[in-house]
C-alpha cells in the first residue's frame, strides 16, 4: 500500500481533509477545462487510489464557480483536427480510461457540481458515485454540438442506467442543458445545494462514508459496476461470495462487539 497525502499534481489541485481527497481542476479563469496532460494525470491518479491506503473517499469540487467546461477548444480539440486514425483513437482511449479508473478506483466519488458541467466536465460528474450540485449547475453531454456522437467516455452506457434511457437520449443527440432541477428530479444529482454550502456538504457526505466500514464500501462499489454485466442469478452469486468476504474482515467483527456493548462501532478499514 501507499500514501498519497503528499501528492502534488502539475494539472489539478489536490488536498487532504482527513481520508477524504478533495480534488479540483485548476483552470478558473477558462471555466476548468481538461487538457491532455491533465486527462492523463486525472487518469494515473485513479488508477493509483485502489493502493493508497490514506484515501477512504474522494470529493470532486468546482473551481471559481464552475465544475469543467469539457475539454479545451484549441489545447484539445484544435489539435484533434489533424490527427489520423491512430492518433484519435490514442486519445479517445485515454479519456475512457480516465473513466476506467474512476470506476474501478475502489473509493467512493463524490462530484460537487456548481455551474458549467459539460462534455468530459458531465461525464467525470456522471462516473461518480454520488453526485451534489447548486441550482445553478447546467450540465451538457454536447458531443454533438461538436459533430461528434453522444456515445463518449462510456455515456450510453452509463447515463441511462442513472436517468433512464428516454431522458439519456434526449440529452445525448441535442447536447442540451440539463438545469439543476431538473438533474434533482431526474435523479442524475442526489440533492441540491446552496453554493456557500456545496463543499461543506459534499465534504460532510464524503466524510460520512469514510468513517464506515472501507473496505466493505470498496466491494459495495466493485459490486454495482460488475454486475451491471451480470445475470440476476450470477449477481446474487457474486454478491454471496462478496458478503462472504466482509464477514472475515475485523470491522464486522467490531460491528457486532459494538452491538453487544450497545456502543457506536468505529470502523478501522479492516
């Protein structure tokens, strides 16, 4: 296992607030957008959580009032104009890996959204776990307003098991905006929140679920990604052997010690 307090990424901001990461993109002035150097490293960092044994949860904050405006006009999509077939295919596969690790991270995401989360911004908010945002949030899969089609980064497959696939269509061929409500109501966010209190509240969910039992939270996220691929049969399967797998750790035994002393158990990721 590994620390990562003391990462210091070139692309993004990193902080600590006990086990939770707080991490956002550090391009305010541009509304956040993603760079290929900041993909890539978004990307290695995910991929790195499931070894890091100081981070229990991450939190995915705005920046200057907005979340990411998708990638960069000229550092990205300029320079896509010219590639060929490799080339393209190089970087579409790095950005859908970025979503890979995200999901496969084994910590619990929470996205923090406040004004523009559009293109890849949508996406990263769509491949949390858990997703806050202000009223003010408008969200956009607009591939298509590029003359590219919705299916990026794992939307059509992802997007309509969040919001159905009716409202996935819609959003994905007119790259419209999605309010804020209407993100609540469709239940892409869990619940809005005032923007002076958006970190606060992110941070105290993130909090909230890395005082639980981490390990556990690990397979309970494992879980609800593999099985989207699995039979009913096969799920429960996979979910009897994984629940197998909780019960020999030390937190289940510490749940059940608690019970019996009618105390609060304090879960050690073990």
């Amino acid at each position: 296992m590994t620390a990562m307090a003391g990462l210091k990424p070139k692309h993004f901001l990193w902080r600590m607030e006990g086990s939770v990461a707080l991490v956002q993109l550090d391009r305010p002035d541009r509304k956040n957008p993603l760079t290929f150097d900041s993909y890539a490293e978004l990307r290695d960092m995910f991929r790195a959580l499931p070894y890091a044994d100081d981070v229990d949860a991450v939190v995915f904050l705005p920046n200057g009032g907005n979340f990411c405006s998708g990638g960069d006009v000229h550092d990205i999509i300029g320079s896509l104009v010219g590639k060929d077939m490799k080339g393209l295919l190089a970087f579409t596969r790095m950005t859908g890996d970025l979503v890979k690790a995200m999901l496969n991270c084994q910590k619990p995401i929470v996205a923090a959204v406040d004004g523009v989360a559009v293109g890849a911004g949508a996406i990263i908010a769509m491949a949390s776990d858990i997703r806050l945002a202000t009223p003010e949030a408008k969200t956009a899969f607009l591939f298509t307003r590029v003359g590219l089609a919705g299916c990026d980064m794992g939307a059509c497959a992802i997007l309509p098991r969040i919001i159905g696939h009716g409202r996935s269509a819609e959003l994905l061929y007119t790259g419209r905006s999605m309010s804020g409500e209407e993100g609540e109501r469709w239940g892409f966010y869990n619940r809005l929140v005032e923007a002076g209190q958006l970190e606060a509240e992110a941070l105290a969910l993130a909090a909230r679920i890395a005082s639980g039992p981490t390990f556990a939270h690990g397979i309970t996220k494992t879980q609800l990604n593999q099985e989207w691929s699995m039979g009913l049969e096969q799920a429960i399967e996979a979910e009897a052997q994984a629940q197998a797998i909780c019960m020999q750790t030390r937190d289940f035994e510490r749940a059940y010690r608690a019970f019996v002393e009618k105390k609060t158990p304090v879960f050690e990721g073990d």
